[in-house]
C-alpha cells in the first residue's frame, strides 16, 4: 500500500466530431477514524518495494484534481479536403 497519493491520468478521445475529456485524479489511502495509523512495514522482494500494512482499517479515496473537456475540432466548409504535404 502507498503511503503517498497515486496520480491516475484519464483521457476519453472522443469521436470525429466529439468533444475530448481529460482528468487528473489521486487515489490516497486514508485511516477509517481519525487518529489510526499504519503500523508495520514490510518489504515485498517479490514486488521491490515496501509495504504498509495496517491492522486498522483503511479506506480508498480518489480526488479529482482536474477536469477538462475540450470542444470538437472546428469543421470548415467547402468543396475541397486539405491534404497532408498539398500547397
């Protein structure tokens, strides 16, 4: 378990002509009271990383950080279609 909040990046590509979303979010564990803590850390040699465990109960909370949607591309009108590399 972390002790530090996990950044989570997401990215909904939307269709031609759909708007795009972006968010930012962290997943943090934090004690189910006030006033628990972790209260041992072991190492996972299977994983290289330590471990907190808790014999207290701990919950999982995600926060947004940020959210975005951005507008569809603009269309434009004619007859033609640009190509790449076409002057």
């Amino acid at each position: 378990m972390r002790t530090e909040p996990l950044p989570i990046v997401g990215v909904e590509l939307g269709a031609r002509m759909e708007s795009t979303a972006l968010s930012v979010t962290e997943r943090a564990y934090v004690p189910a009271s006030p006033g628990e803590r972790f209260n041992k850390v072991t190492y996972d040699a299977h994983h290289r990383r330590k471990r907190l465990v808790a014999s207290e109960k701990v919950t999982a909370e995600y926060r947004v950080r940020h959210l975005e949607r951005r507008s569809a591309p603009v269309r434009y009108k004619g007859g033609r279609r640009a190509r790449w590399g076409a002057h």
